[in-house]
C-alpha cells in the first residue's frame, strides 16, 4: 500500500506538469507572446480548505513489541482549515517557473483514535501543520502557472480524553497530544486576477509516519497505540506577488470589466475543439472517512459514541461525455462515468471484539459541468452530479489475533452526490490529458452482521471519499485551432 500512495501523490504532480507542457508545445498559428510581467519575486498567500485523513492503527501491549490487538485496523478523520504561506519564484527559460516556499496550516481535522482492547475512545483533531518544499511548473498562458511540489511536513495532533464507547462515559484515561514530521507530494493552479493578484488552488498528500501513543490514566497505562496518519487535503485561495528589484513587477496590463465579460460571452469563431462527443479513462488515489456507530438487530445502540473509520487506495476510471462550447471562452457538457475501485477501509463490532476489511468495488457518476477556456486548448472545469457506490461483503475477523470469526457481512449499494473539478489540455489531435479533484458523499446504510447463529448487530456506517484522478479522453469531433479562434 505504500508505493500505491506514494505513486499516486507523484503521479498527480508530475501530470499536471506534463500536461500544461506539452499543450504548451502544440503548434500554434502565432508564437507566443512575450509575458506581460514576471513572474520572479516574492509572494505571500492565504486559503483555505478540506482534508481527508486515513491511519492504520494496532493496540500494543505497554512498553513492548507485542500487540493486544494484532489486527491492524484504518481510523479516519476530516475536517476544515485555513492557510497561509509565503516564498520567492524564478522564471527561467521563458516559460518555467521553480520555487521555494513555506506555509502553516490551522484549523480542526477531526479524527477518532480508540483502545479497542479496552473499548475507549477519543477525538483527536490535527490543529496545525507546516510545511517547507520546492516547486516546479510551467506557464501556460503568461498568466496561468501550473506546477508540482514536495518538501518536508510536520503536524500537531491533540491529546483527548478517552471515552467508553458505549455510553460515552468518561473512562479516566487520556491520550496525549503529539508532533509527527513527514513529507509531501502535490500540485498546484496559479490564475491571474488583477495586478499583483493570483488565484491558487492546489492538492497535497503528507505521509507523517509512524507514532506510539501511550493509554494513561488513573488505572495506570492500559495499552500503546500504534498510529500511522495519511492526510489529503485541497485548498483555495488568494496570492500576492510583490516582484523583485530589478525586474519585472507582478501585474497585469489595465483591464476592463467590460471587456472580461465581453470575452465571456462573444461567440466561439472558427471550428472548436471542444464541440463533441468524448470517451476518457484514467487512474486515481482516494481517501475515505466514514461516521460508524455499532447497533443490535433491534435498533438500539450498543456502541453508541460516534466514531470515524478511514480508508484509502487506488482505482480506474471510464467514463464519456458531450461537451458544446456555448462561447469563445465557456464550455458545458454532460458526463457519465465508472470507477472500477480498490479504496480499502475498516468497520468494527467492537463489543464482539471483531473488526472487518470492507472494499469500495465500484462507483459510478454522471452530472453536468461547467468550464472556462484558459486558452483554445486548455479547459479548467466544475462538475456536479448524482454518485452511486457499490463495498463488498467480508468475513469478520477477531480483532485480538486476526483468525474467522464465523460472522459476516453482506455487501450494501448506497447513493450520493459529488462535486470536482479538474483541467483538460490538448496532446495531440483528438487526444487530451485530464486530471480531476472529486468529492463524494454517500448516504447513511447500516450493515448487518449475519453468522449459523443467525443475524448479530449493524453497522451504521456514512462515508464521504475524496480523490484525485489523472487520465486521457478521445474527442471525436474536435477540430484544429486556428487563427481564427488562437486569439492568446
């Protein structure tokens, strides 16, 4: 599973560098322009966001290697937060941009940490991170920078007190707050808005490593935690860039209201890329987090404290589509698509001291979208739409040892909606690379557990699965720029 997230995270920035690329190299009717500023200097940067957070978890016996609770099991977590960072760029060769930069992070991603051997559990939030990396990437338009960065994270996660999982009552124990560095991987979109300003939106995966946390209390210390935290997260948000002396300031040519939505709305001329048919296929990384409490056959609770379960993995994308360019600058479309998917996560029946690997085989999607032409041959997007998601079956294991319980559960279909967005540029005619973020949250199910005895406690479970996929699409009736429509 490491080298998945690791490729994936890489994947995902190289990609995005890759793409704007190359859709940069194809032949044009006009060279490009010189850039009306540079892009050299210092900036600063506020935003904001949303994470996903996965960590494999084991209780450990105290001071010792050996596990009270061998089966390693994926707590999970979610949240907002905000931003803010600063760092210095160089334009070089014209068109390449490399950096450095640091940013710190506040805000409150919830998660669950519990001592499954003695049924507590505690909320646990990440309430601040920094992070100091490089960057690299490449003008698409003299006012449209795409790139990839990785660098060095360190993260703060609080203590809490922990609590009996079935009535919510105070146990005594606590665990302790702790610091955990890692590293990271992502990519990013910088887009011109007005002299010296810039929007960012940018993906970061951060590995932060392996932590031992101790059980304590007035009972003295129950049991280790072996917590390993995988934190995705995408932000939004504003940049100013101040120049540097001796060189071109940041800023814009003066501009008009007017003629912005002019731009927008005067008629596409000449044939279009983007009037079509389309087939796609591709690969991603997704996080999940899902809201679980434990119920008999009846409806009572029986572990009636809420409790976060994560997951993550890979998976495949198909999918087709109908775009129409409305504009010279908007396009809309249609799409409808299958993920084939592998995103493994965990449910538990902890009063019957089992737990379970539960998989999301497949989802699908289909909606409506809406987009922006950077230039004739880059398409940045927003979609929505209606998701359906498909998790297997499993036998329960025994959460002390890992053997057949003889108890499982069935598989179980649950809808939802979803909200992406995403950046399309042209390779080569008819062919275009695509990378996409998505946001899915499904529907509210519970889970039955079913053995030779007959039918035990349900599982409710409600996920939410946030993912980032890169992949090819095939336009069918996509047409050469030319001069006509290559107005940048």
């Amino acid at each position: 599973m490491g080298i998945t997230y690791r490729a994936a995270g890489l994947g995902f920035g190289f990609a995005l560098i890759a793409t704007t690329a190359l859709a940069a190299d194809l032949p044009s009717a006009k060279a490009s322009p010189v850039p009306a500023f540079g892009w050299t200097g210092f900036h600063v940067d506020v935003g904001s966001g949303y994470g996903e957070w996965a960590a494999n978890t084991t209780t450990r016996v105290p001071a010792s290697t050996g596990c009270a609770l061998c089966l390693d099991q994926v707590q999970g977590g979610r949240g907002f937060f905000g931003r803010v960072g600063a760092g210095f760029d160089y334009q070089f060769a014209r068109q390449f941009v490399a950096g450095a930069f640091a940013d710190g992070s506040y805000g409150g991603l919830r998660s669950t940490l519990q001592d499954q051997a003695a049924n507590v559990t505690g909320n646990v939030r990440e309430t601040w991170s920094w992070a100091a990396g490089v960057r690299l990437g490449t003008l698409i338009t003299p006012d449209i920078f795409a790139y990839a960065d990785a660098g060095f994270t360190q993260s703060h996660f609080t203590g809490s007190d922990l609590l009996r999982t079935t009535n919510g009552a105070v146990s005594g124990n606590s665990i302790s707050g702790f610091d955990t560095p890692g590293w990271f991987v992502g990519g990013g979109l910088e887009t011109a808005l007005a002299p010296g300003w810039f929007w960012r939106s940018e993906y970061r995966l951060a590995d932060y490593g392996a932590r031992v946390l101790g059980d304590n209390g007035a009972a003295g210390r129950l049991d280790d935690l072996r917590v390993h935290p995988i934190v995705q997260t995408v932000t939004s948000g504003i940049v100013y860039k101040f120049g540097w002396p001796a060189m071109n300031p940041a800023g814009l040519p003066p501009f008009g209201v007017g003629d912005l939505v002019q731009d927008l709305i005067a008629p596409p001329t000449g044939p279009s890329l983007w009037t079509g048919p389309y087939l796609e296929a591709g690969a991603g990384y997704g996080i999940s987090s899902a809201d679980t409490i434990v119920k008999t056959a009846y409806g009572a609770c029986v572990t009636c404290v809420d409790q976060i379960q994560g997951g993550r993995g890979i998976g495949g994308r198909i999918g087709l589509g109908y775009d129409y360019q409305l504009t010279g600058k908007i396009v809309a479309g249609a799409f409808g698509d299958f993920d084939p998917a592998g995103l493994s996560g965990t449910i538990q029946d902890e009063p019957a001291g089992q737990a379970a690997t539960l998989v999301e085989r497949w989802s699908w999607g289909g909606g409506a979208r809406l987009g922006f032409l950077a230039t004739p041959q880059i398409l940045t997007y927003s979609k929505f739409g209606f998701t359906q998601a498909h998790f297997g079956g499993s036998e329960m294991l025994d959460s002390a040892n890992g053997a057949p319980s003889g108890v499982s559960t069935h598989g179980l279909t649950t809808n939802g909606w979803l909200l992406g967005d995403g950046i399309e540029a042209q390779l080569a005619p008819g062919w275009f690379w695509q990378i996409e973020y998505r946001y899915a949250q499904y529907g509210a199910r519970d889970i039955g557990t079913f053995s030779a005895a007959g039918q035990g406690d349900a599982i409710h479970f409600h996920p939410e699965i946030q993912s980032a996929v890169a992949g090819l699409i095939y336009k069918f009736d996509s047409s050469p720029v030319t001069l006509s429509n290559a107005k940048y």
